[in-house]
C-alpha cells in the first residue's frame, strides 16, 4: 500500500488532480514528501507569484501591531538575545520571503541591522517601493562579500537551493553564527550520496522540489568550511509532519534545527 500510495504521488497523475481532491487525499494520509529519481532541482523550481508579494508588502504597511509570524525557528528572538554583540546585530535573512519577520524582529530585537535576501524577482519589487526602500534599518541592495553578520538564517530554505554548499561557502569568515532551520536529514552509512530530492506535496496544486540532506556528509563540509555545530534539534513547528512513508533505510529522517558557530 505504502508503495502504490508513493508511486501515484510522486506522478503526473497526482499533480494533475483538483485540488480538493488533492486536500482529501492529505487529510487522510498527512504525506508531505515522496522520494524522487532525480540528481538535480527543477530549474524553475519553487515559483512566486508576484501578486501576492506586492499584495503582502501593502498589507504589512497599513499594521501598526504586527503579531507574530510564522517562524520556521520557534526560539529565534531568544536565541538573538543571548547572543554576543556590538552596538548593532546584523541579522542576515536567506529566503526571506516577505517582511513579517522583518517588522516582528524590528519589535523585539534593540538595534537590528536586517538584511533581506530573496528571489531576484522580490528584490526588484522590494526596491521600487518607496516606503520600504526608506527603512535604515532594512537592508535589500547590499552585496553579501561586504558586510559581516551576527547570525545568518535559513529558514526552511537551504534545501531549495540548487547550490547549497556554493551558497554556504559566501558565509564562511563572513558570520559569527548560522541558523539551518526546518531542514530535511537522514543518516545512511550505506548511502554514498549527499542528498536525495524530495517532492513536496502538501502545497498542492504547488508542487516543489528540495533536497534531503545525508547528514554526516554535511556536517563533514560545514566541518571543512570552519563551522562547527554547537547545537542540533528536532523541528516541530508543522503540525503533523512526518516522514513515515520512506523506506527503513534512511535512518533517523526527520526535519532539524542546526546551529553552527564559524571557528576562526
């Protein structure tokens, strides 16, 4: 059953279906991921509508007391607070999104530096507007060689990148801490692969692709890159995420929090 039931998930067939179908069919068997074939990420993998970015942007100006957004990290205004700074915290947003955070943080967080990072087509966006463009704190045309950050964050976006390691590798020397957030890992001593791709369902008719991480191999090359982990978790913040359809093999496959230090 479990290998019919991921073998229509991961066709055409299913991505074809309507999309109450599609919610039926999740209600009832709460899969979020099945294992592909593929080496590689779609190229047009993860697609934005530009809409309903525009449609975010205006909303968040109107709000005076913005609550709480959905955060990929539960504990990340504690973890800022306790750790080391100067004057200013440099806080570094990989695959930010939309501004939520931005203004949540700018709440909680005394003397935050923001830096948003996202889709070119975000960017662009972000920058024709005057309002936003005038936030000193809020920081959207910079190059990342420089500055230095206080914690660089993934949230929930390392594993769509199709350069992952290249991506890391700006970061090395450039940041006291990063954050990897509600990321996929397994552990297989068998399995000379670094990742294996992933097709995410639960968003349909959205379908995205991202990678699950062989967790010893990454480690190795944060390990390499001069970051050591400091701290490793469980990520919950999802209700009824599991990953109870793969195969016995990949061992201890779950969604992580990982935060690393960079060792000078």
């Amino acid at each position: 059953m479990k290998n019919l039931l991921n073998f229509f998930l991961k066709s055409k067939y299913y991505e074809r279906i309507h999309p109450f179908i599609a919610k039926k069919i999740f209600k009832i068997f709460k899969i979020f991921f099945v294992e592909t074939g593929l080496e590689v990420l779609p190229s047009n993998n993860y697609k934005l509508n530009e809409e309903d970015i525009v449609r975010e942007c205006e909303k968040l100006q109107t709000i005076k007391n913005h609550e709480k957004p959905y955060i990929t990290y539960t504990h990340l205004v504690d973890l800022i607070t306790v750790m080391p700074r100067n004057n200013l915290f440099n806080f570094f947003d990989y695959g930010a999104g939309n501004l939520n955070l931005y203004h949540y943080l700018n709440k909680k967080i005394k003397n935050l530096n923001y830096f948003f990072y996202d889709q070119e087509k975000i960017i662009k966006i972000l920058k024709n507007d005057k309002k936003i463009i005038s936030l000193n704190n809020l920081k959207i045309n910079f190059d990342i060689k420089d500055n230095k950050y206080d914690l660089v964050y993934f949230g929930s976006s390392l594993q769509y990148l199709q350069n992952y390691e290249r991506e890391i590798f700006k970061f090395k020397k450039k940041t006291r801490y990063l954050l990897i957030s509600q990321t996929p890992f397994f552990k297989n001593k068998n399995f000379d692969k670094k990742v294996i791709i992933l097709k995410q369902i639960n968003m349909h008719p959205d379908i995205n692709y991202l990678y699950a991480f062989n967790y010893d191999y990454f480690i190795n090359y944060m390990k390499n890159n001069n970051f050591k982990l400091v701290e490793k978790n469980f990520n919950r913040v999802t209700k009824f995420l599991n990953f109870k359809n793969f195969k016995d093999g990949f061992q201890n496959i779950d969604m992580y929090d990982l935060l690393f230090e960079c060792i000078e």
